[in-house]
C-alpha cells in the first residue's frame, strides 16, 4: 500500500494500511460503478432516442436472468462491503493481551495522559514504537474525539464512562492529535501530540520523568484511606465482594444477570453502587459521586485490577501405603 499518497495522511500504524486498503477498494467500486451506470445511460440514451417513425415504445418483458442479475449483482457487492468493513473492524477491535495501558482524559479544551509507572502528561503523549497500545478514556465534561490522523484512530470520548482503541506505533516521529467532536468555543485548541519513540529511548524518558507512584499504587492509598477495606477485605463474612482477582470475570447480580467485571464496572460500582448489586450482598455500600475525581476513579480502578487471586496450594497427596499393607 503506498504510504506518500497525497490525499490520504501518512501511515504510522499497524491498522493504517488495512483502512487505507478497505477506502481505496470502496473508491475503486464506486467509481467502476458510476462510470459503468453514467456510460449505459448515456449509451442508451443515444441509441433509443425518438426517431421519425419510432414515435412509440416497443413493449419489452425483461428475461428473467436480467432480473435476477440486477438482483444478485448488488448484492454480491453490498456483502463485499460488509465482509471488507467487518474484517478492518475487528482488527480494530481486538485489543491485543501484551498491550500497554494508558488513561487519557478529555476536558475543555485539553488532554491529559497517564502511564501505568505513574507520568502524567498534558497534550503530549509519548510511546513506544513496536508496542500495542491501549487507550482507557473518559472525558470530564462534554462529548470529545480522539483521533490520530496518521494512525486511523477514531474514537469518541464520553463523560460518565470509559471508551476503548489501540494502535500500534510502526515509526518513530511525532503524530497529531485531534477532537474531531465540536466541543465548544476553543474546540480548534483541543490539539495534541503522540511522541512515538525507539524502546530504548522510551525507557530513558520514563526514567527521566518525575512521577508520585504508579495509578495502582495511588489507588491503594485512597482505597484504604476510605475505608473500602472495612468492607472488602478478603476471607467470609465481610459485608462487600471479596475484590481479590475479580477483575476481568463474572460475577453474577442479584438480579440474575451475569455481568464481566471490567473498567465501567468498576467505575458505576463507585459512583453509583446500586445499579448493580452482586448476588448474596446487600445494597449498603455508599455512593462516592463528588467525593472522588477522575484521576482518583482511574487510580482505584487501577488498583482493583492489581489485585489477584490468592495462589491456593495444591494439597499434598498422600503417602502410598507399603506394599505388604494389603497382606495385614
């Protein structure tokens, strides 16, 4: 796929050629299509045209074959469409495992970057090249867009909960950052910078960099500073879940419904625990809306994640009996 295309922004990710292919082969139908459609009418315009002595149309009955193309054609080429989209959509779907996670938050009219060692950046945000990234984001305020022309990253950024994208970075420079949804006066401001770095140079600006501990460890200072442990702690009759390597898995609700406990799970559990009650729990837990910022919901849902499953020892097995033990 050229990557000097002067129509198209460059390509400076592992998805960039994949849309650029899907738009190119649209284009490419859609063209063939409306060339082939202008040209017949064209044609047929001219060779029918009323003539002396051909005043009246002919009455004609299309053969059934005729039909059926007209039929089957389109279709084949909407299904086209769909199958081509569906295939880039999953690609930009599927998160890979190994990705790194970075909470960015939208606000009038800036944006703010979290790593997981704990540097926070304004407009700027520097990665790695070579390594998935994946991009946990929420806004503060009104309906943002994080797009990253270059790498074909296009998401919507919405206050009260989280929204998911990934790109993998292919070369080093630096890319824009646009909001591409109108929010507001300095809407134009609202610009920014992904700094894609070699591995070896990310590590040394991470070293370089000034941070106060990483979300997860924040997150645990906060978590005990509110008490959560008081009703969270691990082992039976605590009066909340034990939240010990639940995050990622189903729980199920007193309602019935199974639910996977992943970032907005976690997030409606803080600010609103009643929506869902887990099943064998009271409703008792208090809401922490306007007690807690962004960053301090970021940090407990990072610290939740930490949290893991206690290794349970395999129980020993126990000795053979001797041989002559069934003799006696």
């Amino acid at each position: 796929m050229p990557n000097n295309l002067p129509f198209m922004p460059n390509q400076g990710s592992t998805l960039a050629p994949h849309v650029d292919a899907l738009y190119l082969v649209l284009v490419a139908i859609c063209a063939f299509m409306t060339i082939a459609i202008s040209g017949a009418v064209v044609f047929l315009a001219l060779k029918y045209k009323r003539q002396p002595g051909n005043e009246e149309p002919q009455d004609y009955k299309p053969s059934t074959a005729l039909e059926a193309i007209w039929i089957v054609v389109p279709l084949a080429t909407f299904m086209l469409f769909f199958v081509l989209g569906a295939i880039v959509f999953f690609k930009a779907r599927r998160m890979p495992d190994s990705s790194m996670d970075v909470w960015a938050t939208g606000r009038q009219w800036m944006w703010k970057f979290q790593h997981p060692t704990g540097q926070t950046e304004i407009n700027t945000l520097h990665v790695p090249v070579g390594r998935p990234v994946r991009m946990i984001m929420t806004s503060e305020d009104v309906i943002h867009d994080f797009y990253v022309p270059d790498f074909r990253v296009h998401t919507d950024v919405l206050p009260n909960r989280y929204t998911y994208n990934w790109f993998e970075a292919t070369k080093p420079g630096r890319y824009h950052i646009f909001c591409s949804e109108y929010c507001g006066t300095e809407h134009s401001k609202m610009i920014g910078t992904v700094v894609v770095m070699e591995p070896d140079d990310y590590q040394l600006w991470l070293s370089g960099g000034t941070s106060e501990g990483s979300p997860a460890a924040e997150g645990k200072k906060l978590f005990e500073s509110m008490a959560c442990v008081t009703c969270h702690a691990a082992g039976t009759g605590s009066r909340g879940p034990n939240l010990e390597g639940v995050f990622g898995t189903p729980v199920k609700l007193a309602s019935g419904q199974v639910v996977t406990v992943d970032e907005n799970y976690v997030r409606e559990s803080i600010l609103n625990p009643q929506a869902k009650i887990v099943s064998g729990f009271d409703p008792i837990m208090p809401t922490f809306q306007g007690q807690v910022n962004e960053a301090q919901i970021m940090q407990l849902v990072s610290y939740i994640k930490s949290l893991k499953a206690p290794e349970t020892g395999r129980p020993e097995a126990a000795p053979a009996p001797p041989a002559n033990a069934a003799a006696k």
